[in-house]
C-alpha cells in the first residue's frame, strides 16, 4: 500500500502538487498549518513558525503523526522551517524515504538573510533522500550551498489550467505578481508610462492582477502622474486568470530573484509573448528576442522594445516548449518515476 505524507504550509502551491500526484497514492495525509477551505482531503494542523516553543512542539507532533498514518513516502515542500521541523521528527524513521522541493525563496533568499539560516537550509537539503527543483539555475544554487553527489530531479508542477480556446489577441499587456517590492510592479507601470509616450502606441492597455502590500502605493503613483490605459483588477480566480491570459499579448514579469514561476508557463502556454526580467531560472525558457523578451535594464523603454518582436514565430516555439516540458502531464511523470525509484 502506497502511503504519501504531504508535508508544506497552506499555499495554492501545496495542493496544486497534491492534485498532480495524489491518484498515485492509496492513501494521502497532509500535514499543514492552517485547514485550507474546499479541500476534502486529511489535514493535520501544525505550527511551523521558527520559536523556543515549536522546536520542541512541532517535532514531537509530526513524530506521532508519522506513528500513526505510516506513510511509504514523506514529502516535504520548502527548505525553510517547514522541513527543519520535519526532519528533527523523522530522525525516529530512518527507513522512510524524503523527498524535498525547494522553492525559490528557500536557496535564493534566505541562506543569505543570516548565518543559522543558511545552516538550517544546508542540514534539510543534506537530509532528503531525493531533492527536486524547478529550475537547472536552483539546482546548480543548491550544490553551491551544499554539495551533493546525487542528481537533483528537474520538474515543475505544470500549468494549472487547460488553455482557454485561442481568442483574437488584443493589445492588453498583463501583469499578474504580487504587489510586493520583490516583483517591481513600480517599474512595470513606469515603462508603460513611457511606452504611451509613443504616438503608434496610444491604444495599448495595461492590466494590472493581484494585490499585495504596495497596492494602495501603486495605484497611487497611476493617479497622482496621470497614466491613462492601466487597470487594476484585484485578485482574479483561475478562470478569470486564465481569460486575461488569452487577451493579452504581452505577459510581464520583472522580479528581483525568482525560479521558474507557474504563471510563466501559463502566459506562454496561452500565447501571451513574455517580457521577463533577465534571471537564470527565465533564460532557461526564454531567449531573448526569439521568444519572448529579457529586460536587463528595468528602468528602459523595455515594453516598447517588446513590440517589435515577430508575435506568430514567439507563440509557436513557446508552445512547443509548454507541451515538451510545463504540462502538468509531463512533471507528474518525473514525480512518479522517483517515487517508484525510492520505493523500489
């Protein structure tokens, strides 16, 4: 009987994996830190926040979880806390396998936030059985910060969605990350400011998704300076989500650090032309000008520049690439093969 333990914090991301694997399982378990609404699958509520109070509480509950459930396989999603915490619980059960996947902040961002982090992120990765990453550029991080002799599985949790039949493209450029200082929307509004200085350009539209901390901050910055053609519209479900993508023409994303992002895939596996900032993780799938576009220079005319790329050309290699490697059919195979590998 093949028995997964699912262990990760309350994120779309979390059960987005789930669904990916889950029919390979008899039986599934998650171990999580908040009941997350409309999931019928088990749940087990822990607390993964860093204090003197869970490095022996939480521990201690995994270890009876584990007891009780018997997992076959026990999954961990993120090098931080989250598996920290499960691996001082499973120091009673040597013999279970681990799998773990690394997230971007996990090797990009916290091993240089502080010294004891970048030793916690080295003791999880040392203690996996099997590590996965989205990205060669995280795995070849992941050896910088510990070496391994093993290989490290590259895969992705694929597009979340079956494109939406192909509608006419309209001259919508959309944005759909947080409003966080990490993802520079600032910067994404102000070449849209600049490319409406063009006369040729006047009918292009800028969408702006998501919400965040710097919301209110942005939509400021669009009021006070003026800036006709941009639209915020909140947080969308996937449909709707799915349905801008279809619109658009251009998708944009300029983060400071990032892996591969699932709303990469999405863009390009819906036609949208991607205008990514210039990081190992997206010149994995984009080669600039020839697929998309890579702004090196984020304060630059860079939508503009965008424009004159050949749309049809684009579109065609990005959908080859989504059908090869970002279908949810194609991970789902990688994450099987190594389960069979381990249990076998």
């Amino acid at each position: 009987m093949k028995k997964l333990l699912l262990i990760g914090t309350n994120t779309v991301h979390t059960y987005n994996y789930l669904e990916l694997v889950k029919d390979y399982f008899d039986a599934v378990l998650v171990i999580t830190n908040e009941k997350r609404e409309g999931v019928d699958i088990p749940v087990e509520i822990v607390e993964f926040n860093l204090t003197l109070r869970n490095l022996i509480r939480t521990p201690k509950r995994i270890r009876k979880i584990i007891a009780e459930f018997k997992p076959t396989i026990i999954h961990i999603h993120q090098a931080n806390s989250v598996a920290f915490f499960s691996n001082l619980a499973l120091g009673k059960y040597p013999k279970i396998p681990c799998v773990l996947t690394t997230w971007g902040s996990d090797i990009l961002l916290i091993p240089s936030q502080s010294f004891l982090l970048k030793q916690m992120v080295k003791y999880n990765l040392r203690k996996a059985n099997a590590i996965t990453s989205d990205s060669v550029f995280m795995a070849d991080e992941i050896k910088r910060i510990q070496p391994l002799s093993r290989s490290i599985l590259i895969a992705n949790f694929g597009i979340g969605f079956t494109p939406p039949k192909q509608v006419e493209k309209e001259k919508i450029i959309y944005s759909n990350r947080l409003h966080k200082p990490l993802y520079r929307i600032d910067a994404i509004i102000e070449a849209y400011k600049k490319m409406k200085q063009h006369d040729s350009l006047q009918d292009w539209k800028l969408i702006i998704a998501a919400v965040g901390e710097e919301t209110d901050k942005l939509k400021k910055i669009v009021g006070t300076e003026g800036i006709d053609g941009i639209e915020f519209v909140g947080w969308v479900d996937a449909k709707t989500n799915a349905q801008w993508y279809a619109r658009s023409s251009f998708w944009v994303s300029i983060p400071m650090s990032d892996a591969t992002s699932i709303s990469l895939l999405e863009a390009m596996a819906c036609g949208c032309i991607p205008v990514v900032s210039d990081l190992p993780a997206n010149r994995e799938w984009i080669e600039d000008t020839k697929n998309g576009s890579v702004v090196k220079d984020v304060t630059s005319d860079f939508l503009t520049d965008a424009t004159q790329l050949d749309f049809k050309d684009a579109a065609g290699i990005n959908a080859l690439l989504i059908e090869e490697h970002g279908t949810k059919a194609a991970n789902k195979a990688k994450f099987i093969a190594l389960y069979d590998k381990l249990l076998n």
